[in-house]
C-alpha cells in the first residue's frame, strides 16, 4: 500500500484506488485567474438586402402593407361571414358553416398582422445588434432625456414616421381586428333589452315548488327541519329554454324552527310554520349557492365564499355579496303543496347589472 501526503490511503500501482478518507484542503491553495473573460463584442454587422438595394427596400415596404391590408380584409370578411351564415336552432350544417369562414375571417386577420410586422422588422428596421445597460433606480434627468431621444431615434430607424403607408395600414389592421369580436360578444346578449328578461323569473303566484331535476312537487309535510331542498318551478322541464330560466329561477328550500327565524315587517306571511325559500343565485357574480350548512343556518357559495344568514333573511355575513339573496314568498295549496305567492319582489342574481 502507498501513503500519501493528502491523508488518503490508496491502493498500489494498477489495482483499485480505495479513499478511507476525503482528502483534506490545505490553506493557501485556492487559485484565483489572474486574467477574467474578455468580452468578445458583438458580431460585424452584415448589410440586408433592402440595405444595399433601394429597389428592394420599396418592394419590401409594399409587401408589409399589403399583408396590413390583407388583415383588413381579414376582419371584415369574419363580420360578413357572422352575418351571411347565422346559426340556425337545429341546423348543424350552418353552424359547420358559420365556424369555417369566421375562423377563415379570423385567422386571416390576426396571421397577416403577425407576419406583417415580423417581415417589417426583419428586412425595413434596423438590423445591427446593441447593448443597453439596466440600472436599478431611477436615472439622472441627462439619462431620461437621452432615453426620449433613443425613442425618437428608433421611430426614425423603424421608418414608422416616415413610412406612412405601413402605418395608416397597420393602425386600420389594429382597429379592424376586434370589430369580429364585438360582432360576436354583441350577438351573445338577447336582442332585444335583457333588463326585463332578468328581472322577471317563472315564479308566479300557484306556482308549485317541485323537485330539481324531477319536476316532483314538495308538500309541506316533507320538508323536516334541518333539511334542504333545491328547488325549480312547476312546468320548468318542459320550457325550450330550460336552462336559461333555470338560471334565475333556481331555489333552495330549508325548513327551521320558527323561533329561530327573525322576520322584518311585511314579510310575516312570506314562510310556512319555518319552511323559507331563498334564491339560489348569489348574489356576488351569480354562481350557484348550494352548501347549507345545517348547525349555524348558513348558506356558503362555494365561488368565492360568501355567506348568508339564514335565520336572519340570508344576510350577508362574509364574502364579497353586496346584498341578501332574495326571498321567494311561498304557502300552501288546498292539497298541502308548497307554492309560490308571486315572483321574486327584487331581481334575482349579481348585483351589478340591476345596481345604477
């Protein structure tokens, strides 16, 4: 075996080399370079086609415009195609329609842009590499005023100044481009004033509270107290438009003792024996308040964790809701059913739309 000077036991020449120990690091041997990496500067700057060739730097600039224009049409095309192909209910060959020549429209619109200003920066703007320092806080007045220069520098090496056919086309892309998508957001509210249509339910009065989805009516003998019932009006299964008026018309029923109810003026008559119905619809942003919570009375909407009070005429008592959900007036029929004595008295879900 072969000591050596470095604490470590090694076996002999040719054979394994075993360690009893990690070598030990004496002071005074770190190294330190004596000359640091040279900056190798930025590579020589090679002259482009439209550099060199005026010829060229014309017909590049033509090319940029005209896919600018070629946007234009894009967008255009897609608010036309919206209008000639409209969805038709039941028609699966005009929706197939409507999508392929909007996407075409769309498409067309957003590649010409994108391709537009790649090929302007590429072949028209300068073309040589530069180097800005960063620094950390706020620059001396001399340095802001040598930034704004830099700005005016690069408009006048971009030609967006003086190239004024690329930019009236680019600024007539840009503001052509979303017109498709106010075509379609427009077209996604009712047409005619959707402020009646949301402030009004199916609720009305005799109309039976019924199981959601069965459609089954509840009797009052049914509900037990502590427990909970969503809820959807009499005859909602067999509306077209179904979803839509569930959407407003959503209930949830709970059954307390009548002690634990704290009820305000005018709205003594609004339960039966500690049977009240509340919309379902939250109040915040209009998601589905479905978490009863059966000890504390309290209804927790599982969005963005608002929470009503349901002894207390489902007050807000955390979360972001601006507002109570509303109560649905409700009795009972000469056969003990539950229904409703009329529609809700304030519009049902976020609070925005309805809040001038």
């Amino acid at each position: 075996m072969a000591q050596h000077d470095d604490g470590g036991t090694t076996a002999a020449t040719g054979s394994a080399v075993v360690r009893s120990e990690p070598p030990v690091a004496k002071s005074g041997t770190a190294v330190v370079p004596s000359n640091a990496f040279e900056n190798p500067g930025l590579p020589p700057h090679r002259l482009r086609a439209t550099d060199l060739d005026p010829q060229k730097d014309r017909i590049a600039e033509r090319r940029v415009y005209t896919l600018f224009f070629l946007s234009i049409v894009g967008s255009v095309f897609a608010v036309a195609a919206y209008v000639a192909f409209p969805l038709v209910p039941g028609d699966t060959n005009s929706v197939r329609l409507n999508n392929v020549f909007l996407g075409i429209g769309i498409s067309l619109g957003l590649l010409a842009i994108g391709i537009g200003a790649i090929y302007w920066s590429k072949n028209l703007m300068r073309g040589d590499e530069m180097t800005e320092s960063r620094h950390p806080t706020r620059g001396t007045e001399a340095t802001r005023e040598q930034a704004v220069e830099i700005f005016k520098l690069g408009n006048k090496e971009s030609g967006f100044g003086r190239r004024t056919l690329i930019r009236n086309s680019l600024i007539g892309a840009l503001v052509a481009f979303p017109l498709p998508a106010v075509v379609l957001f427009r077209d996604l509210a009712p047409a005619a004033d959707p402020v009646p249509q949301l402030k009004h339910t199916m609720w009305a009065t005799g109309t039976r509270l019924t199981h959601d989805p069965s459609g089954t009516p509840i009797k009052a003998a049914d509900v037990t107290i502590g427990s909970v019932f969503h809820v959807i009006p009499e005859g909602l299964n067999d509306k077209e438009d179904r979803l839509e008026q569930k959407a407003k018309a959503a209930v949830l029923l709970m059954r307390l003792k009548p002690e634990d109810l704290k009820i305000s003026a005018g709205r003594e008559s609004w339960n039966y024996d500690g049977i009240v119905a509340y919309s379902k619809i939250c109040t915040h942003v209009g998601c589905p308040v479905a978490l009863y919570e059966q000890q504390t009375h309290h209804l927790l909407c599982p969005c963005h964790s608002s929470t009503f009070d349901v002894t207390n005429e489902c007050e807000v008592i955390f979360g972001p809701a601006a507002r109570p959900l509303p109560q649905l007036p409700i009795a009972i029929d000469s056969a003990g059913y539950l229904i409703a004595q009329s529609d809700f008295t304030e519009p049902v879900g976020a609070s925005f739309w309805e809040r001038a």
